[in-house]
C-alpha cells in the first residue's frame, strides 16, 4: 500500500475493542512515579465505534479537530469531549509528528465504559491512531504509532498491537502473543476507579508483587484452550492491583468470589479495575440467572457475550 499524503477528505469507522488482563504483576514503583509492570492483555468482543473524516490541507495554519460523543447517558457522562480526551491527544501527537496539516472529525460511540479497567480511553486512543496514520496518509509504522501511543497512555501500545500482547515496562513495551480462542462474560460496576488512584493504594498497602507468571504462560499462550488453559489461568494468573482495589471497594470481591462459584474458570479483576472477567472455555458462557444476580449487586448489566477469536491463519 502506498502512503503519499492523502489529498481530499476520507472517511472511516473503526471498532475499538475493550481489553481484559489475563495477569497483570506489578514490579515496582519507578522514579518517574509510574510502575514497572508485566501483563497480558487481550481484546474482546466489546467494543466502541470510532467514526472519522479527516484531510489534509497544506494551506491551512492550524489543526483543526473536533470531537462529538454518542451513547448511553451513564457511559457518555463521564467522558471529556474536549481537548484532554485521549482521542483528539492522538491526533495532535500523531498531526505534530508527522507534520500534518489539516482537519479531523470523530464521532465515538461509547460502549465500553470510562475508567473501569477495560482500556476504553485508550483503545479509543489506539484505534483512531491507526485510522488517521491511513487517512492523513502518514505512513508511519506500528512501532513509530506505539511511541506516539505511549505517550497519550500507558495502555495504548498493547491495544495497537490489534491482538493479545504481553505488555512490560509501563506498557510500551509490547510482544504480540498467541491466545486459544475463550469466551468471557464482564461485570462491570456503577463507579470508577481512577488508575492513578489504584497504583497508589498498591504503594500505601505495602506493594506486594505475586508470583511470576512464567510456568503458566507457556500453556496460556500455547495451549489449546479448554479445561488445561482455564486451570493454568486460574492457578497461574493474578491481577497485583486485586488486593488494593478489592480492600477499598469489597464488592469487587465478592463479585469475582461469586463468579467462581458459579461456574467461571477463573475470575480476574481487569487493569486497575473495578470491572471483573470471568473465562469460560470457547463457546462457554454465564448463566442468565447468576447474570442477573451480578447486576444487582454491581449496579450495571453484565456483559455476558464477551470473546476472543484467534484470526484464521494466525
Ligand atoms: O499512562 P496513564 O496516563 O494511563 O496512567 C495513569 C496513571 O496511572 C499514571 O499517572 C500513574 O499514576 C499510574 N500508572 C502507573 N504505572 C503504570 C501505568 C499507570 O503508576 N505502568
């Protein structure tokens, strides 16, 4: 494919999936006040639309970006429309870059909500990096998209990576990895937990970092999926942010400990929460009933047709 400047004006909608973490070890706190940490990250099925029209103009002076919000009230409330969302800090980091010149519109329709965990921000973020990379005609590759990303936010190299990925550093360091193909269902809550906030309480409680995934990763990322995988997952993986998260917030808890009595593989709380994935083996799902029962206690309906498909051929 070519990438000369794009001339005239172009249109594109995107998906932009959320992200459950299989693990996610936390290391340590570094100097610059983020945390070394080590995940796997994966997609699922649910997902934000992102829709833009874009162009260059070589005349005009300045970058001219807007930004409008579709969805629920209750997902769309919360999220800014203005400068400091994550969408339009991509663009101006990617314009600035690349040297262009010229306008974007985006219309982002939220479905997955703010600050629960699930990467919306930031996948939002990574989806319209790689639409504008096309639509202006940048023509930068994945890695020079990541070093923007990385700036915009911690999670945004792994969600460009457009497939599960083992994630380290801060989260700009990114390997693509295999998964089997699962099914999962999210609980999803009716507050936020700010990420800034979560890591925080790690560093107050003592900062304790589990064991390291290793021994379980050569069957997560190798395996065929099914009854081995969901036991390696439920033996092998944990979420560091848990406890802290679950000691101030203890419906968390007890949404994850009634998951695993209900018939989930394994229950992990996702990134920095409060939202919780449950891993059943392909084609497996939760119960309506025990769906309706995690509703009421979390505030929200719950996601149950959430998944992960490997691409054929990959
Ligand atoms: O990178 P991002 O803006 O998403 O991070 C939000 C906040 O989460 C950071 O300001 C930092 O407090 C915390 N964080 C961290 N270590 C990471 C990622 C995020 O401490 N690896």
């Amino acid at each position: 494919m070519s990438h000369a400047p794009a001339a005239g004006v172009n249109r594109v909608d995107v998906e932009a999936p959320a992200k459950v973490n299989l693990f996610l070890r936390v290391l340590g706190r570094r100097d610059d006040g983020y945390h070394e940490l080590q995940t796997l990250v994966a997609p699922i099925g649910l997902a934000d639309t992102v829709s833009i029209r874009a162009g260059r103009d070589a005349d005009a002076r300045e970058l001219s970006l807007s930004l409008s919000l579709e969805g629920e009230p209750a997902l769309t409330q919360s999220v800014p429309a203005d400068g400091s969302n994550l969408v339009l800090r991509a663009a101006r980091e990617l314009a600035e870059a690349a040297g262009v010149h010229g306008f974007a519109e985006v219309r982002l329709h939220k479905r997955v909500p703010a600050a629960a965990g699930l990467g919306g921000g930031s996948s939002d973020a990574a989806a319209s990096l790689r639409a504008l990379n096309e639509l202006w005609g940048c023509g930068l590759a994945t890695d020079e998209l990541s070093a923007i990303g990385a700036r915009v936010g911690s999670d945004v190299p792994a969600l460009l990576a457009d497939g599960p990925a083992l994630a380290s550093g801060r989260g700009e360091h990114v390997e693509a990895v295999p998964l089997p193909g699962f099914s999962c269902a999210v609980v999803m809550f009716d507050f936020a937990v700010s990420t800034a906030d979560a890591f925080g309480w790690w560093d107050d409680d003592g900062g304790e970092t589990g064991p390291d995934p290793q021994p379980s990763l050569a069957t997560l990322t190798a395996g065929e999926g099914g009854g081995a995988w969901l036991e390696a997952l439920r033996s092998g993986a944990r979420n560091d942010l848990e406890a802290p998260v679950m000691k101030r917030h203890p419906v968390i808890r007890r949404v994850r400990d009634r998951l695993l009595e209900r018939g989930a593989g394994a229950a992990i709380m996702c990134g920095s929460g409060p939202s919780v994935a449950a891993f059943f083996a392909e084609g497996g799902r939760l119960d309506e009933s025990v769906a309706a029962e995690l509703a009421g206690m979390s505030g929200r309906p719950v996601v149950t047709a959430g998944s992960w498909t490997p691409k054929a051929g990959a």
